[in-house]
C-alpha cells in the first residue's frame, strides 16, 4: 500500500510533520471540516449557508443553476456524486412555507435536476426527499431544501454501515461543472 505512505513495516514520513505514523490508511474527507466544526443550530439568515451561498460565485458555491424563485446546489456533504439540493431563496424551513409560484419553480427544477444528472451520469434510480425539523434528520431545518440523489446498483458498500463514511470518486467542483453545463441543454 506504497501511495498511503506505508510500505511493508517500514513507514516514511518525506514531509516530517508532526504525528506518530502509524498501519492505518486515511480516506481524507476534508469538505467534511465544515460540517465537523459547525455546533450551533442555524436559526437565522445571517449564519444559513443557504442564504449565503447565492451571494457568491457559483464556483465558490457551488451552484449548479439560478432559477428565479429557488436554485439548484451540489450537496456539500454528498452521500453519491451528483447528490442536488433545489432550495428557495427565501429564508423558510417547511414545505407548507412554500407559496404557489415556489412550489411550482420547486418542483420544476426537481425535475430537472433529475433529467440532468440522468443525462450527465447515467444513475438506474434516485432517491428524493426534504427532512423537515432536526427530528425529521434535517442538518439545516432553519431553510427549505430537497434532495436529489442519485443511485447506482451496488453504491452502497460497508464503510457508511461500518464508519459513517462514504467514499465519493469525484471532485465536487468537476461534478459541478458537468452538471451546470448539461443543464440548459437536457430536454
Ligand atoms: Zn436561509
């Protein structure tokens, strides 16, 4: 296992950090930071990283697509490549919140994100769905947001059962850029 840095019993260190080396081999997760750091509940506009992420770039935030009530973003913390959240602009945590022209953009870009990331990977299934309150598993119940995530035969292995770990094959930034390209162009 030469590329973990542990060979045999012998283990280098090139870079002489600190830390003791040792057998075990890491799978560096390292956008989960944010979210290991993150204590306190989001209640309000100004700490919601929903509210946040359209007043910055889309590469920054990564956002896959600007509708004009509610917009489209890769999941910081995907359980599968290509794992959408559509979530409105407006601050508001349940889908009963939601007025009829949001409810209707909401399901819209759904749908499209589906097509889309159908086009743009091939999933055979996807799972959707809104957890609404932290009862309802909602890391983020202050604002509104539906899960789209793809699915493929055999993408569950042991580690999320074992480890709550997940291993994911593709950058988030290459994957958002697939997936904004396709979005105009998918009927
Ligand atoms: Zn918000």
């Amino acid at each position: 296992m030469s590329e973990h840095g542990a060979v045999g019993n012998a283990v280098e260190d090139d870079f002489e950090l600190p830390g003791v080396p040792d057998a075990f081999q890491r799978l560096w997760t390292p956008h989960r930071l944010a979210y290991v750091k993150k204590s306190e509940p989001v209640e309000g506009v100004h700490d919601c990283p929903f509210c946040a992420a359209p007043g910055r770039s889309d590469e920054e935030s990564l956002i896959v697509h600007r509708g004009k009530l509610a917009y489209v973003i890769l999941n910081l913390f995907p359980y599968n490549p290509g794992h959408l959240l559509v979530c409105p602009y407006r601050h508001i945590p349940d889908y009963t919140d939601l007025t009829v022209e949001e409810t209707a953009e909401f399901a819209a870009l759904t749908q499209r994100a589906m097509r889309v990331v159908r086009a743009v990977s091939n999933p055979s299934g996807f799972n959707l769905g809104m957890n609404q309150g932290v009862t309802g598993g909602a890391g983020i119940a202050a604002h509104l947001h539906q899960h789209i995530v793809p699915r493929w035969g055999g993408d569950v292995n042991f580690l999320p059962i074992i480890a709550g770990t997940k291993a994911i094959t593709q950058t988030l930034g290459d994957v958002r850029e697939q997936v904004a390209n396709a979005w105009d162009s998918v009927e």
